[in-house]
C-alpha cells in the first residue's frame, strides 16, 4: 500500500501549472516556463510540498481543498518597481500630459516630484502607513504576493527618514512581501545639490543599512540627477554594500544607463530613450531591464526597443510604476498594456512578474512554483497562460494565496 502525504492544502483541477523554475531570457517557449497539465499542487507548513498530475492524487490527504475548475495556478505575482509611499495627487498634471504636455516642464516648475514631497513630508507616519496599506489591498486583488516600494519623497533628510520608518513598519505587518528601496529621487525644493548627495550618500545610506534595507535607487535623467551625481550616489552605496538599481534614459538619453556597464546593478529601469549598443551591452551581463508601459505611453511617451532586448535575450521584467503621477495599481492591466504595446508574448509576460521579477529583487524561494518554495500562488480565473494579455476582463484573478494562506478570493 503506498503512503498517504498528509498537507495542509491541495489545489486540484488545475488545467496548467506553470512553475517557471528559471529566469527567462529573451522568448520563451512551453519547455521554458515548466507547464504541468492537469495537474494539483500539495502545500505543507506554507510552502510546495509537491506539484504532480491528477494521477498521484489519491496519495494525498488535505485540511483543506481548493477546486481550481480547470483554470491556471501560477506563481504569486511580483511588482519589482512602485512608489508607494506617497500623500496628495496630481491629477491635473496627468490631464496636462494627456494634452501634450512634457513631464520634465512639469518638473522644471516645481511641480511632479517635488510637489509630492512636499504633500507627502506635511503627513504623519500613521496617516501614511493608512494610505500606504488602501494601496497594497489594491495590488493585492491583482494577484501581487511580493512588492518592491521606494522612498523618495521625502522634502528633506528628516522626512525622507521617516519614510525609511514607514516601509520598515509597513514591512513587519503587511500580509505580502515587501521589499524597500531607497531612492533619490531628485533634489528636494530649496536644498543644494552639492550637501543633499553628501547627506543621502551618509545619513540616508546608514539608516537604511540600520533597518537591513539593502536596495538603492537613483533617478539619473534630465531634470532629476546628472550621470556624475548618479555615479557619485552609486558608488558610495556599492562601498556599503547595497544592491544597486537605476532609473535610467526615461525622459532623455545622456549617458545615465552606461553607469551600470561600470557598476554591477542589479536594474536599469525604464530605458525608454537607451540606444541599441547599450542594450547589447546588457543583453551580455545579467541585469534585469525593469519596464512599464503605462510610463512609456503617459509620462516618456516613447516605447523601449523591446525588439532588441527579446531578440539579444535581455532579461525583463514588468512593472506597473505606481506613483502620483499615475496612480496604476493593477498588475493585470500593466500585462494587457505590455502585451498590446510592447507586443510582449504572454509566458513573458507571466516570467516578467515571477520569475524574473523574482531575481530583479533578491527574492529567494519566491517567483517560481518548486518544491521547497514558498507556496505564494494565484489561481486565474483562465483556461490556458495563453489567454494572458489576450483575454481583458475584469476580475481574472480567483483566488491570491500567501505562504499557503488564501488572502484574496473573488467569491467573498
């Protein structure tokens, strides 16, 4: 008689299982992304017990059961790019870029950015971890299990610690994954250049460090910080031992993406306006090339040479770039807007915010659906990974499961 596993959950009637168990570079064929058909996923103690075809089935006994009804099971879903943290809104400025406007002119006025900060350093740690956790609910219901968040908007050193503050509470209660990231973001209304790059390269850095905070962001771009800056801000980081990521060739190209052919980033983000040779460049070097559509269409206004970067095999990663400036808190929809705009194919799509995003944040033991793993998952509410991107409803999302607890289901 063979022995019976006792779980504590099994999810049954799967149609595909797409563990993606390695990170994707460039396109991805159904032998890359580790389909299981028909199959069921056992989950013990909050991680993948077992992941097999209906066959082995009768070996398993549950507490709990969930019917899949023949839909998919993917990976938990992960953001490797947000702002987050944030008071105030700008939606008059998004009615000004709808109409031509330009987001470095918005900037240049004292508008954008440093308004946010301003808005944001008048709100108290509570009113902002309030608001930070409405939107986290929100992600949460388009099948996010893991998030990355940076500081940013901070009107001063003080402020942008309080931020710091924030994400490190925010990261001890939350029922998903956070991971922070500490930015500069540009130079805060009133300060000099020259002693905000020496504070945030000091005081900044450490209180990160303090609080095991181990990314760091620079937006290097026109009207933000110049490639030296960035380059100076980057270097002091790589000194203390963050992990290092930029915003690079969003607005403009002026060399702010090269930087990281020098340092060893982890992420470029946005690459908008990045020429052909630097993409080749990455395409040799594993670093994860961080996009979002909604940023490409409304704020750069400009499409990255995804062409490129799939044909060279660069790995990419999706992300939905919430901020003030456009307030996108649906993963769902950043993927039919990838899919349509970036005529990215759907197991891209789903490697970009599992996998892929996975390796862009550190995340060990999420992103992929392995034995071992923690049994972060979504249940689609669709027959086949090949409807992602193609089939556009609302409401696709079943069923969102954290460390084998269900927290988010479309029937309650």
């Amino acid at each position: 008689m063979s022995q019976i596993y006792k779980v504590d959950t099994l999810i049954i009637n799967a149609s595909e299982i797409i563990t993606l168990p390695n990170v994707v570079r460039g396109y991805a064929k159904a032998e890359d992304i580790g389909i299981v058909y028909d199959g069921f996923i056992a989950i013990k103690n909050g991680l993948i017990f077992h992941i097999g075809d209906k066959r082995d089935l009768e070996r398993f006994s549950a507490k709990t059961t969930i019917d899949a009804e023949q839909s998919i099971v993917t990976p938990g879903l992960i953001d490797p790019h947000t702002h987050l943290v944030y008071e105030g809104s700008r939606e008059d400025e998004f009615e000004e870029l709808a109409l031509g406007g330009r987001y470095i002119d918005i900037l240049s006025r004292g508008g954008g950015i440093r308004r946010t900060m301003k808005e944001t350093s008048a709100r108290s740690r509570e009113e902002l971890l309030d608001s930070l956790f409405k939107r986290i609910n929100e992600f949460i219901r388009s099948g996010v299990t893991s998030i990355e968040i940076k500081t940013g908007y901070g009107v001063d050193i003080e402020s942008e610690k309080k931020l710091l503050e924030v994400l490190d509470i925010a990261r001890s209660l939350s029922d998903i994954d956070i991971v922070p990231t500490v930015l500069a973001h540009v130079v805060p209304p009133g300060a000099s250049r020259e002693e905000f790059i020496k504070r945030f390269s000091e005081e900044i850095l450490d209180e990160a460090l303090r609080r095991n905070i181990s990314f760091v962001d620079v937006f290097c771009d026109e009207g933000a910080f110049t490639p030296s800056e960035s380059r100076e801000i980057l270097e002091r980081a790589a000194t203390k031992g963050f992990v290092l990521r930029i915003h690079a060739d969003e607005l403009s190209y002026m060399g702010c993406s090269d930087i990281c052919m020098d340092l060893s980033c982890r992420t470029i983000d946005h690459l908008n306006h990045t020429p052909e040779k630097i993409l080749l460049e990455i395409s040799r070097r594993d670093i994860v090339a961080v996009l979002s559509p909604v940023t490409a269409i409304y704020v750069a206004k400009k499409r990255p040479d995804i062409e490129t970067m799939m044909r060279n095999r660069v790995i990419i990663s999706i992300a939905t770039d919430h901020s003030p400036a456009i307030m996108n808190s649906d993963l769902i929809e950043t993927l039919n807007l990838a899919a349509i705009y970036f005529s990215i194919p759907p197991a891209n799509l789903l490697a970009s915010v599992t996998v892929n995003a996975a390796y862009a944040l550190n995340l060990r033991y999420r992103g992929s659906l392995v034995r071992g793993y923690l049994a972060d998952l979504v249940i689609w509410d669709l027959p086949s990974y090949k409807r992602i991107g193609y089939e556009r409803r609302r409401d696709l999302i079943k069923y969102v499961i954290k460390k084998g607890r269900i927290i988010y289901s479309s029937a309650t």
